[in-house]
C-alpha cells in the first residue's frame, strides 16, 4: 500500500476506532441493565426524538439558505437544505474538526454556480453563531450546576474550559473575519486546506490560480455581510431553534426510557455532552460524548441504565439515522446538479442589495 493511500486510511479508521473502543468499555459492564431499559422504551417517544432531530436539520438547512440569500445567492430551499444535511453528517465519519464538512459544502455548492469565496463567507458566518449559541448553553448549564449543587468541583472546571475553548473558537473566527490583515494571511491557509480536502473527497482540485479570485469573493461577501447584518438576526433565531430542537431529541429519548426531568437538569448534562463534540479527532465526538452525558446524569440520580440507554438514542436518531438518509439526499443532489449545468444562473452580483435574477 502507497504511504498517502495509508495515510488517508489511518485518517479515517484510527479516530473511529478509539470512538469504539471507549463505547465498549462503557457499554460492556452496563449492557444487562441497558438491554431491559431499550426493551421497554415507548415508541411514541421515540418517535418525538427521531421527528425533533429532523426538525434540526431542517433549521440548520433554513440558517444556510438565508445566509446565501443575504449572500446575494438564493438556491432552491430543499437543494440548499439537502447541501446543509449532507454536509453536516460527513463529519460524523471524518474527525477533521469541521473542515470535512467545510469542503463538502464548499463543493456541492460550487456544482450549483456558488463562489467559493461565498461558500466560505457562509460557512464561516454561520459556524460563528452555531459556536456563540454552543457557548451560551454550555455557560448556562454549568451555572444552572452550581446553583442546584454550590460546588466548584472538577466538572465546573470542565465546564469552563470546554465553554472557554468554544467561545474563543468562535471569537477567533469573528477576529479573522473582520480584520483585513489575518484575514488575508489565514485565507491563503484556509483555501489550500479546503482543496486538499475537496481532492481527497471528489478527486477535483481548485487550480491555484483562481485564488486571487477567491479572495476578491471572500471580500465581497465580507462586504455584504456588514451592509446587510441587520438581516442576521434571523439567522441566529434559526441557529437558535436547531440548538432547541437538538436538545429536544435527548429529552424525548429520556422519555422514551421512563424518565422526565427539568430543563435545568437536561440542559446541564446536554452541556456536558456537547463538550465533548468538539474534540477534534473523534467523529462527531463518538464514544467521549456518551460518556460524558452518562456520568452528568447519572451524578444526578438517574440510573446509569437509563442515562447511557437516553445518550446513545440520542447518538441513533441525531448522528446514525441522519448519516445513513443522507445517502441518497446525496444521491438526489447529484440528480439535480444536471439542472444547474444545463440552466446555469444567469448573471449574478455578489453585492449589497442586489440578489440573483435566478433566485433558484
């Protein structure tokens, strides 16, 4: 075997094979306990959850379409939204912090005439509100923690360091956005990773050359953005309501279990888990964020049984069963890309105010 063949295999199997082993070392000594649990859950539950994590993905698939149409670019919703679902679940089996689903975005919507510039313009705009909300919930739930148990232990510093490392995540994006210099100096970085990971998935390359290209559309979006961020507040109302919609799948799959709890309580052990997510070499946080939610709820007097049973139902209906639809979400985008070459997008500028006169 080639060593970049090796490598690219290591890329993809080491991190979900230490995601697996750590979901064994906690399943093995619960799995009598969790059996009985699963047996009896309540499939009008369980079915709330599965309808709420579709619910996010289609608030996440709202968040990107509005970004491009403030973009000057508005797709069709239901391609956009497809874009949007795909890309997402690409990081569940790549561990790349992001960028894999980054590139995927970038590409699918580079086959329907977007920029790239606009695609990470897009990205970068809504990565910042997904981080900022992030931050907010993990902030709220160790608060909420503090006040229902008055200690400063080892999980408070968790929490503030897993809230410290998400909010200056998205302040560093805010500061290489805005500002001129790091802005060009990162973009050039920025741009030869995203192609690199577009050739590793789609065997295509963005030729070098149009990089001055890229950064005059970077720019532009840039541009728009700022002349037109009174419109951004509905962005993060949709940003909002995906982070609502995902906490709703954990707190049906606890239903589906037998088991209600308040909001403060959810939300705390949900903060937890989320932390755990962005650990960048493991896929989706696979394995570290059942973990992680298992011990936050179980710290709370819920049996280890029906905490682990809760988080991986939550794993199934938000990670497993949107990864696998989006095989053929993918496939229909391929379909329809025939669309967009036979009927390419007529003049369009990327400018404050003015919008396509192909609105998709």
């Amino acid at each position: 075997m080639k060593p970049a063949a090796f490598r690219n295999k290591l890329f993809i199997y080491a991190p979900m094979a230490v995601s697996l082993t750590i979901l064994a070392w906690l399943i093995a000594p619960n799995a009598g306990s969790l059996l009985d649990t699963l047996k009896d859950a309540d499939p009008w539950w369980l079915t709330l959850s599965l309808s709420c994590s579709f619910a996010s993905y289609a608030f996440m698939g709202l968040s990107l379409w509005e970004v491009l149409r403030i973009l000057g670019w508005p797709l069709n919703f239901l391609e956009t939204s497809g874009i949007s679902f795909v890309s997402t679940t690409v990081n569940y089996f790549f561990s790349s912090g992001g960028i894999s689903g980054f590139a995927t975005r970038a590409h699918l919507l580079s086959r329907r005439n977007v920029p790239y510039g606009t695609s990470v313009t897009s990205s970068v705009v809504l990565t910042v509100f997904i981080y900022l909300v992030l931050a907010a919930i993990i902030v709220e739930g160790m608060f909420l923690q503090i006040l229902k148990t008055n200690e400063f232990g080892r999980s408070f510093v968790e929490g503030v360091a897993g809230g410290g490392f998400v909010m200056s995540f998205a302040l560093a994006l805010i500061l290489l956005f805005f500002h001129e210099e790091l802005r060009h100096s990162w973009s050039r970085k920025i741009f030869k990773i995203i192609n690199h990971l577009i050739y590793f998935f789609s065997k295509r390359e963005i030729p070098h050359e149009s990089f001055l290209k890229f950064e005059e559309q970077l720019n532009s979006g840039i541009q728009t953005i700022h002349s037109r961020k009174y419109e951004l507040p509905k962005v993060v109302a949709y940003v909002a309501a995906d982070w609502v919609c995902n906490i709703l799948v954990l707190f049906f799959a606890f239903k589906a279990v037998g088991v209600t709890m308040g909001a403060s309580q959810l939300v705390i052990g949900f903060a937890f888990g989320m932390i755990m997510t962005v650990i960048p070499i493991l896929p989706g946080g696979l394995g570290a964020m059942e973990a992680a939610m298992t011990a936050a709820y179980s710290q709370m007097g819920i049996g280890v049984g029906h905490a682990l049973a809760a988080s991986l139902l939550f794993r199934l209906f938000y990670y497993i069963v949107p990864s696998l639809a989006s095989i053929p979400i993918y496939w229909g985008l391929q379909v329809s890309e025939r669309r967009h070459y036979q009927f390419p997008k007529a003049s369009v500028k990327n400018t404050a105010g003015k919008e396509s006169e192909n609105d998709g």
